[in-house]
C-alpha cells in the first residue's frame, strides 16, 4: 500500500476530512492535499501525530465504552486499532 493510499484509508477509518486533520495534527491543508494526491511522502512525524490522534479517539471510546457499561446499556463494539506498519518507518 502506498502512503496515498495508507492516508486515504486513514482519513476514511477516522471519519473526519483531510481539512480537519490538518488542523489536528498542525500542518496546513495544502500539505495535506500534497499527501493526499500522492506528490509529496509523508514524513514520520505526521505520520506520528495522526497515529497520536487515532489513539485519543481508540482512548476517548473505550471511556465511553466502559460509562455505557456502568449505566447498564451494551457498550458499542471497538474496532481494532490499526496503523502504520512500523517496517515502513525508516
């Protein structure tokens, strides 16, 4: 999978537009749009901040989670987390 193809799927897995992760992770929406389209490789600190977005949202939802379960109602299923391999981060 190529790191177009990886972001993509990421932005997808995590609901949200390229916009407002850019703004989440703190680069501009033109950058963004450079690794969306596949003209520029993504660097590993982006990489970093969006797997460190991904893992506040993994957090954020098991608190939910585990407040639904104390109120009595099914707690919604998790997905597995999912990122980047690391064999691919040089």
């Amino acid at each position: 999978m190529t790191d177009q193809q990886l972001i993509k799927s990421t932005i997808d897995r995590l609901n949200i537009t390229g916009k407002a992760l850019a703004k989440t992770i703190g680069i501009t929406l033109t950058r963004m749009n450079s690794y969306t389209a596949g003209k520029c490789n993504i660097p590993p600190d982006v990489w970093r901040g969006i797997l460190d977005y991904e893992a506040r949202i993994y957090e954020r939802q098991q608190e939910v989670n585990r407040a639904a379960s104390q109120m009595g109602a099914p707690a919604a299923e998790t997905p597995k987390r999912r990122g980047r391999p690391r064999s691919s981060i040089k």
